[in-house]
C-alpha cells in the first residue's frame, strides 16, 4: 500500500511539477497555456506561477519519500488542483489549452484521493 501512495503521489507531483519549464521564458509559457505571454509584467507573474508549481510538485514527489509530509502534501495537492480547476470554470471561457490542464487537474484530483484514502486506511 506505501508503494501505491509513493507512486501516486510521485505522478500527482510530477503533474504540478511540469509547470516548471516555464521559466525557460515567454515562449515555453506561451507553448504551454496557448496564449501570448507579452511583456516583462506578464512574463514574471508567468514564471513566478511556474516556479510556485515547482516548488508544490517537488514538496508533493518529497512527500512520497517522507510520510510525515504526506498529510500537508495532500492539502497542497488539492488546494491546487482544485482551486484551478474552481477559477476556470468561475470564469469560463477558456482556451483548448487550459480546458487541458483543468482535466489534468481534475484527474490529478481524482488520483490524489486514491492516495489519501490509502493514506488514512493503512495498518502499518
């Protein structure tokens, strides 16, 4: 059952991890989201939300290697995922490359909670 957990939680983290090429710039920000990332405003608020997705998908791959971190990268996971997901359909609209990454997040969701029921239903 720890496999499992680790395994999830090492692909849900990857998942928010990946973000983080956007740091290489607006171009990789642009490819990724499918919209024009314009002017150095809009380019550092982009790769700051990078780095902070990196920084949550690398505490959520840690978790999977320290169980005591696990409860607080459950929260982070879906505080996340599903405050994205909550923001995109709020505003509607959205371009085929967000309407991507919402299903990401939401199947990411799905699989965090795998996990937590895993987590809370253990013997060990």
């Amino acid at each position: 059952m720890n496999i499992a957990i680790a395994s999830i939680l090492l692909l849900v983290g990857f998942l928010n991890f990946y973000p983080l090429i956007g740091l290489q710039g607006s171009a990789r920000l642009a490819a990724l989201y499918g919209l024009p990332v314009d002017g150095a405003d809009l380019t550092i608020l982009m790769r700051h939300r990078a780095l902070m997705f990196g920084l949550v998908g690398g505490f959520i791959m840690s978790a999977a290697f320290v169980p005591e971190w696990r409860g607080l990268a459950f929260a982070a996971g879906f505080i996340s995922m599903l405050g994205f997901v909550a923001l995109a359909w709020a505003e509607g609209g959205y371009n085929g490359f967000v309407a991507k990454v919402v299903m990401a997040d939401i199947v990411g969701s799905l699989a965090l909670l795998v996990a937590l029921v895993l987590h809370l239903s253990r013997t060990d």
